[in-house]
C-alpha cells in the first residue's frame, strides 16, 4: 500500500468514525452525564473494543460469514438487544444519578465490540499487506481516540453550558438515538436472518 493509498484509507475510517453511531452516542450520553470533567478512560474501551473486533474479523470475519452466515444477522440482533438494554439505563439515568454505573467502560467497550462499523474497517479499509497493516492500525488507533474524546467532550461541554435541563435531555435523546439505532439494525437483521434460513431450508 502506499502512502497516498494508506491515507485514503484512513481518511475513509475517519469519515466513518466521526459520523454518529451507537459508540459515539453513548461517549456523548456519557460525557453529558460527568458533573466535573468528562471520564476521558472511555475512548480507550472504545479504542479496546474497536481492535478486538477488527483483528478478530480481519482474520476470520470472511470465513466465518461464508461458513456460517447466520452468524452476522445474530450479532445485529444481540447488538440491538444490548443497545435497547442500555437505552433504558440511560433514560433513568438523570433521576437515579447513577452515571458511572450507566455509561461506564465495560458498556463502552462491548457497543464497539459489536459495532457495525467494526466489519467496514476489517473487511474493506484494512490493508492486506503487513507492513501497510501496521502503519494503517497505529493510524487508526489514533483516529479512534480522537473522535472518542471529541464526542465525548461534545456531550459534556453540551450539559455544562446548557445547565441542568440539558443534563437530563442530552442521555434521553441519546435513548431515542440508540432505540433507533436498535430498530434499524434489528429489522435489517431479521430480514437477513429470514433469508438466510429460507436459502437453509
């Protein structure tokens, strides 16, 4: 790969990256969420979340659809599921003043484990080559802390300035965000799964 191409590449994951996603809502929900300074270990887990995935589907991703493509459409709905779960806690979140144990590392990591976006960055930005695999991860993981903080900071900055009200409704439209994410990926993947098993039968 070179050096204009490896750009490219990581100018697509950044566009990808800094769009809005389940990921992202939830660092804002999480930054608007922090009383004093926004918990900056959170684009880490993000960061965590994002190399597992993508090592893990770089290496196997293609086999295993291939193998077994029921698999991808049970990752969307356990995605879905997850993000609905998490939806709730935020909803409540403002009246239980619980937001550690709302949006914390652990909720973080495994939303960008499963996050859709992961399979773009394994399956169609990542180089094949090794040399240009490194160079384009080291690029990458940069990437990914950067637009962690800057939604992160984004929600936080949002609630300190708006006063209270806004701390209440930033994490309850970031309910009805993931809920919509929730149902998008969940109708996609019903339907995928119905094809899959109408092509098995």
């Amino acid at each position: 790969m070179t050096g204009a191409e490896l750009l490219a590449s990581l100018g697509a994951a950044a566009i990808v990256l800094f769009v809005p996603g389940p990921t992202n809502t939830l660092l804002a929900a999480a930054g608007a969420l922090a009383p004093h300074r926004p918990p900056l270990a959170l684009p880490v887990a993000e960061l965590a979340g994002y190399l597992v995935s993508v090592t893990l589907l770089n290496l196997f991703g293609s086999a295993l659809f291939e193998a077994a493509p029921i698999v991808a459409p049970l990752v969307r709905l356990g995605l879905a599921a997850y993000l609905v779960a998490i939806g709730c806690c935020l909803w409540r979140a403002p009246a239980d003043d619980l937001p550690a144990r709302t949006v914390g590392w652990r909720r973080i990591f495994v939303a960008t484990l499963l996050n859709p976006k992961a399979a773009v960055f394994a399956l169609v930005l990542m180089p094949t080559g090794a040399d240009g695999r490194l160079a384009w991860m080291a690029g990458f993981s940069l990437l990914v802390l950067a637009a962690g903080t800057a939604w992160l900071a984004a929600g936080h900055r949002l609630a300190r300035h708006g006063g209270p009200a806004v701390a209440i409704w930033v994490p309850r439209a970031a309910t009805i965000v993931l809920v919509g994410f929730a149902a998008v990926l969940g109708a996609g993947a019903v339907a995928s799964l119905g094809r899959t098993l109408g092509a098995l039968v």
